[in-house]
C-alpha cells in the first residue's frame, strides 16, 4: 500500500494533538510516510513538535518521517496531502474582531458578520501565498483547506486558482452538526448520506438519509429537536460539546426551528437571523477568543510542556485514550476517498456551476457532493424556495464584495460589504466598524486602506 506525505499547515494550532492522534489511528486506512508541521511562528510550533515527536513515537512508530519547520520549501517538497488550517493574526486578533463589532452594538463572531469580514481580509492574502508556495513544490497535492472565514477563503481561491480542481474547501461544522443528529438517533454519523445547501457558516440540511435503507430522517430529527430532546446526551463527541458557549449555540438550533420548520439549520444562522439576541446575550468584555485563549489555548499546550518534561505519553495521565480526535476522522474519510476514489459524499464548498440552478453560478456554494480520486462532483438541486436564495445572494453580494474590496484596494466596495451583511445594514454603522478595524489591521490588509 502506497504511504502518503502530509504537511499540517498551521503547526502551532492548538487542534493539532487531536489531529495527530486521529492520523496515528487512522494508520491502517491512510498510512503516512511523513508528517510535517509548518508555521511561521517556530517558537510556538516547536513545542508542538516536540509533543509531535513523542506522540508518534509511542502511536505511530511505523512512520518514517516526523518533522516540523518554518520553510516552505522543506514543508511542502514532494507533498501529497496538505492539511491546511492558519489563523492569521492568531487569537488575538480575533479577539479584536468580536470585541471591535460589539463595540458597535453588532455581532461579535470570528467568521460571521464584521468579525468574519475583518479575519477574511487577514486571511485571505496568506492562503494565496500559502497555496503557490505548495503547488511550486507539489503541483499535484490535495489541498484540504479548512481556514476560515472559509466562505471568503473560498471565493478568493476559486478567483485565484480556477483551474486547480485540488484545493478542497470544507468546513466540520456540518460534521459537528450531524454528530449530535447520530447522539439523538443514538447512530453514528457515519450511518448518514446528508443533502445540504447554503454557503459556508450559513446552510440547511434538507435530508439526511440513512446509508442503508435510504431512509429520510431528518423527520425524526426535527421531531426529537422540538420535542426538547437534549442534543448531549452523549457528551464529548467533538471538543465543542464541552464547551457551556458552544453548547449554547448548539441548543439554538431548536429555535431557529422553530421559527423556519422546513430545514435544519446550521447553528451559525444563529448569527444573521437574530443578531439582536446575540448581542444582547455577548459579553463586550469576554468575547469566545478570551474563553479559548483562557481555556482550550492555554490546557493545551500546558499539556504539551507537561509531555515534553516527561518525555512520554503512554503510561501517564496525558496517555491517548482510543478514539481521541474521533471528530476530526472526517479529514482522514476525505483522504481515504480520494486515495480509494470512493465516490462517497461530503459536504464541500465549491462553485455553483449550476448545481442550484436558481442562484449564480460563480457562488461558491456548500453542497453535498461526491468525492473521488478525480475530485469533487456536487449533486444537482432543484430550485431553492425564494427565502433562502434571497439569504443566499445578499450573503453572498457581501463575500465577493469583501474579495473585490480587498483585491482592488476598494474602500467603497468594503463599505458596500459591511453595509450588505446582516448583522451591521445601517452605513453609519458600518463606516464606524470599517474606521476601527482598518486602524486595528494596520499590520495586515488595513494599511492599504488608511
Ligand atoms: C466550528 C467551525 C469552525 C470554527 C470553530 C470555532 O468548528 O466549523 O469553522 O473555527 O467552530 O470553534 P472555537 O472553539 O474556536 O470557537
Ligand atoms: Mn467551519
């Protein structure tokens, strides 16, 4: 069996334990040649490397290759898959996203609204950069991107890189959705077929048949929904549901059902469809980048200097327990399908190309699609009802406004952006919010548009 080279772009991302156990258990259907971790911050990515380095000695001593390093032109030399996840401008300035929207009385979210607005700008030039360093050293590599806001990301390297049919844009939050539909249906997610459209952060479920029979049941699900039934009973399927913020949004879903019965929402809708309650309920002072630099961030990588000092996993209380990191297995499945050209489906964000006949098809859509070793085929729509084209053209105006803007150094186009979305609409608003995080991004896109 032919073994892969994997490079993990965001080395330093407090995600990556999980990741690294998942791939180390994961090693019988997508054996690794090597595994690099690249970032641009060595400090921080060394302590994750030295973590790396005893987690793969103890789990995975079949790999041949562990590394980690800020050049790219070791990280991405003869790579197959790259596994990419950055955070320009890392938590901090998230944390200046949420707070500098709710300043303004709007949504503080790190990929929705202002927020999202402000990290695609960060984003988006660093992807660009990130993928042209790959492809010069492996044309051929699958790039599974799952940086966010993901939705802009995607529409920027749909404009850069159209006929670089390898970049794979995807989002688990869809995954994290259908995990607490398994919790309720006490199934596995991996017992479902879904069918969803939308954009990223922003879609509905329309079906989630069963593998086997073909059944429809998303019925039963709404049916359990409503009827209260706790989405987490089975706690700690996926690191959000250990989270009292996270489980929160979860719990909103019922809501929005409530409220739109026809589909099951995404949790983000959250954020567009009632953003007064969202920002009555935030805390201006302690945004979620507080609570993860102060909670996930922070464990983290005490844990990792823990392992370091100790020198080893096995036997110690920081031991990998089997079936860590079992919500990011879907990564592997999209490998696996690809290596095996499975044809199984995913939920991708790609070009609309018609796929939902009645809304652009330059729209980077997130559709359910089949995945194969020739890439991504997205399965046909019938028209979307007037509502959710209406949501998604509006959503999507803002997107490819915010790439215009920041491709062409447009200022108006920005303001149109912001103006547009959901959570700002008053132009006062948005001028005021544009003002506070030009200043705020001045190291990043903000000095083109003093
Ligand atoms: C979900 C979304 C990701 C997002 C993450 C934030 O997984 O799909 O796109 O980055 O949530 O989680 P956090 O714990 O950082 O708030
Ligand atoms: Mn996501």
């Amino acid at each position: 069996m032919k073994k892969y080279n994997v490079v993990i772009v965001g080395g330093g991302s407090h995600r990556n334990p999980d990741l690294m156990a998942m791939l180390a258990d994961n090693k019988d259907r997508f054996p690794i040649r090597r595994i690099c971790l690249y970032d641009t911050e060595s400090e921080r990515q060394e302590i994750m490397g030295k973590y790396g380095e005893i987690l793969m000695r103890e789990y995975y001593p079949e790999l041949e290759e562990f590394a980690y390093t800020t050049d790219p032109d070791v990280a991405f030399k003869d790579v197959d898959f790259a596994l990419m996840q950055i955070r320009a401008g890392r938590l901090p300035m998230r944390e200046k996203d949420e707070k500098i929207s709710l300043s303004h009385g709007c949504v503080g979210q790190e990929t929705c609204g202002a927020g999202g607005f402000a990290y695609g700008l960060r984003s988006v030039p660093d992807i660009i950069e990130l993928v042209k360093m790959i492809r010069k050293h492996s044309p051929e590599a699958w790039i599974l991107n799952y940086s966010n806001p993901a939705a802009i990301v995607a529409e920027a390297t749909k404009r850069v890189f159209p006929d670089d049919h390898r970049i794979l844009n995807i989002c688990d939050m869809p995954i994290a959705i259908m995990d607490q539909y398994a919790n309720i249906l006490k199934c596995s997610r991996k017992d479902f077929e879904p069918r969803y459209f939308g954009l990223n952060h922003f879609g509905w479920f329309t079906h989630i048949y069963d593998k086997k029979t073909g059944e429809d049941l998303e019925p039963k699900i709404k049916e359990l929904i409503l009827s209260g039934e706790d989405l987490f009973k089975l706690s700690g399927v996926d690191e959000h549901t250990m989270e009292p913020s996270w489980i929160e949004t979860y719990k909103f879903m019922a809501n929005i059902l409530r409220d739109y019965p026809e589909y099951l929402p995404n949790t983000y809708l959250k954020y567009y469809l009632y953003p007064k309650h969202v920002v009555e309920t935030s805390n201006p002072n302690y945004t979620r980048a507080n609570e993860v630099m102060d909670g996930k961030e922070k464990r983290c990588y005490e844990m990792m200097e823990e392992v370091i000092k100790l020198g080893k996993l096995k036997g110690t209380e920081y031991e990998i327990k089997p079936g860590r990191g079992v919500h990011a297995s879907y990564i592997v499945d999209l490998a696996c399908a690809i290596i095996n050209n499975t044809n199984e489906i995913f939920l991708i964000i790609t070009k609309n190309k018609g796929v939902i006949p009645n809304v652009d098809e330059n729209m980077m859509v997130e559709v359910a699609c089949r995945v194969g070793a020739n890439g991504v085929e997205p399965l046909a729509l019938d028209p979307i009802p007037t509502f959710y084209k209406g949501m998604m053209e509006n959503q999507y105006a803002y997107e490819k406004l915010t790439v215009d803007g920041l491709f062409e150094r447009d200022k108006t186009k920005l303001l149109q952006a912001l103006a547009l979305n959901r959570t700002v609409t008053d132009t006062d608003t948005a001028k005021a919010i544009l003002d506070d995080l030009i200043e705020a991004n001045k190291d990043y896109w903000g000095k083109y548009f003093k």
